[in-house]
C-alpha cells in the first residue's frame, strides 16, 4: 500500500478489507506519511508498521481460485 491510497481508505466510507501479517486490521492514524498505527480485529493488539507492509486482499480473485 501507499499513502494515497491509504488516504483514499480513510476518507471514503467503503469498507476495505486490509491486512498485515495474513491478519485482518484498522487503520488508527497515519504519521510521517510511512507508519501506520494499526489495531487487530481479532484482538485489542495496537501496533505501528510500514504502511507499505499493508495490503488489501482481493476478494473477487480469491473466488475464483
């Protein structure tokens, strides 16, 4: 991921399915346009990571395999 389209995540109300680590997370806040603190869905773990180290999976690819 990069920072545009980070920002175009932030600030649309479309769900987005993004992900670190084969693990579902929110964005919380973005700093210095390269780190993003990041929540786990499936637990109360914050982390700060790359934002680049984040992806969105394709669900529509993932069908069809």
């Amino acid at each position: 991921m990069d920072i545009a389209r980070i920002n175009e995540v932030l600030n649309n109300k479309e769900k987005v399915d993004i992900f670190y680590n084969e693990r579902p997370v929110w964005i919380q806040e973005v700093s210095n346009n390269s780190i993003a603190k990041i929540g786990f869905v499936d637990n109360f773990e914050e982390k700060d990571v790359y934002i680049t180290d984040l992806y969105e999976r394709n669900l529509q690819q993932q069908e069809w395999l």
